[in-house]
C-alpha cells in the first residue's frame, strides 16, 4: 500500500492532475491482473469474439458444409450468451457430431438456459454417456446446479458423478462449492474449497496461470467462510 501510496504522489507530481494519477495506477493493476492472476474480465476478448463471430458467418456464407466452423461459431455464441441464436447453428449438426461429446453437452447447455430442462438433460446426459470427463465435468455440475433450487437428491447424486472423476479443475471446484452452500451444506462447501485449492498446489506451472483466477476465488470463500 506504502508503494502505491509513493507512485500516485509520484504520478501527481509529474503530470500535475490526481485523476490522471489514479488511472495510470488503474490500469497498472489492471494489466498486473491480466498477466499473473486473471480475476478482471479481459477487455479485448468480447472484441475478438465479435470479429471472429463476423468471419466464421462469412466463411459459412462461402462454405456451409463447413460443421465445424458452425460448431466453432456456435460455442462462440454461447460464450456470449446468446444461447437461442447458438441453438440455431447446433441444431442442424446432431447427425453430423452424433459421435462429439462436447457438442451434445453445448446443446445441452443451450437447451437448459433457454428453459427446455428435458432435452437439456438428455442432451447433457448424452455427453456423458460418451465421455464422462468431458470439459473435466463440467456438465455435473451445471446439472447439479440447476436442479439444487427444489430437486436436491438429484443435484446431490450429480455432485458424486462429478466427484468420482476426480476432476483437476480449480473451476469445477469452485462451482462445486457455490452449489454445496446452496444447498445448505457448509462443511461440503469447506472440503470443496480445501480440495480445489489442494489440486492448485499440485499443478505444473503453466497449468496454475490458467487455473489461477479460480484458485484465488477458492481462497477468498475459505477466508470469508
């Protein structure tokens, strides 16, 4: 605090304005953030995302045998959150990507956040059946999380399949404990927490930049309780 103290006197004395001082000092943060933590959004990716949205429509336009450049363009668009626009593009592949894991559980997912919970689930369950570490979990756990408001016992028998394949996401982790304290289970939460941060510890180096955002997540619920 001292240091940052010394630089924003620093930054006013150069530049002769605080409020000059006091964004240089922002987007210094800012930028430590983005490149040893990760909790700030990027302010450049929902940019990116639209520019490569534009291109992969194009390139359809050009090529529409193109799956997965549909698909590609369809997990974009649920990144986004445009969850009815994605269902468009995924729909029509189902034959096509019957044997792809990962796209029956972003169908899934679409259907689920546009309120269809029986093909949401089936498609979910789907992924699983074909491979049941998919996206290291994952889907437990948004199956877990939507059913924990008033189907409990079901929520809870996703958290144990989430739970036997060992997952080696701090994400998944941190997910998993949201959903134990909505469900009333503290002391769940606490060992979700402590395990996610286990495996943090565990992880190579180039793996921990990618898990970090999570593994401070972890650390500020066990610190808060």
């Amino acid at each position: 605090m001292l240091k940052f103290s010394l630089l924003f006197v620093l930054l006013t004395w150069i530049f002769g304005n605080p409020f000059i001082a006091i964004i240089i000092i922002l987007l210094l943060l800012y930028g430590l953030d983005r490149r040893f933590i990760g909790l700030t959004p990027s302010l450049f990716k929902p940019i990116k995302r639209l520019s490569r949205i534009r291109k992969l429509k194009r390139h359809i336009d050009l090529s529409p045998n193109d799956m997965s450049a549909k698909h590609e363009l369809a997990r974009l668009l649920i990144e986004k959150k445009s969850y009815r626009e994605a269902l468009t593009w995924l729909e029509p592949l189902q034959q096509t990507l019957e044997d792809s894991a990962e796209f029956w559980d972003d169908l899934g997912a679409c259907y689920l956040f546009t309120g269809d919970e029986e093909r949401g689930a089936a498609c979910t369950n789907r992924a699983l059946e074909l491979n049941p570490r998919v996206k290291y979990g994952a889907p437990y756990l948004r199956l877990a999380a939507h059913y924990a408001s008033g189907r409990t016992e079901l929520a809870l028998s996703y958290i144990r399949a989430f739970q036997d394949i060992q997952s080696s996401s701090c994400e998944a982790y941190d997910r998993l404990a949201s959903i134990y304290k909505r469900l009333g289970q503290s002391e769940n939460a606490k060992r979700a927490v402590e395990e996610g941060l286990r495996i943090y510890r565990m992880l190579p180096r180039y793996k921990r930049r990618q898990e970090r955002k999570w593994a401070v997540r972890l650390l500020t619920k066990k610190l808060t309780g």
